[in-house]
C-alpha cells in the first residue's frame, strides 16, 4: 500500500496516469516511509518510470546523499 494523505486508491488513480518521463528516488534505509511502501509501488504504478535506490539512503536522501541524488537527476535528464 502506498503511503499517502490522499488515500490509496485516490493516488494509484492519480500516479497511473502520468505520462510524461518520471524520476522515483528513494533511500533503501528509509524507515519513515519504506522503499517498498512508496518508491518501488510509485515507479510501478508510472508508467516508464524509473526507480533509482539509493544505498543506505534515509528519509531524507537529498540531504544526506546530495551528491548520488544530483548524479541521477543529471543522469536522468541528460536520457
């Protein structure tokens, strides 16, 4: 289940109809809210999204990992 203050099916709903190409980044160490409650079922349910993990990330990866979490924005948009 996806953590959200929408509710689940709201968001589902809402992430399936993106189409526009989608960047998920997610700490693997986040205990907040975990990568397999948010990060992995957000990049499955975009269609074409990619899923970067970042290793031993906390909830807050772009303060903590700015220099892997920049990487693979750069990465992304240079694709």
């Amino acid at each position: 289940m996806i953590v959200s203050p929408l509710g689940t099916k709201i968001l589902e709903k809402i992430l399936s109809r993106i189409d526009v190409p989608t960047l998920v980044i997610h700490g693997d160490a986040d205990r907040i809210v975990p990568l397999s409650a948010s990060g992995e079922k957000t990049a499955k349910l975009v269609k074409g999204a990619k899923l970067v993990v970042i290793n031993g990330g906390p909830h807050c990866i772009t303060w903590t990992h700015a220099d892997e979490v920049n990487s693979a924005l750069l990465n992304f948009l240079k694709s």
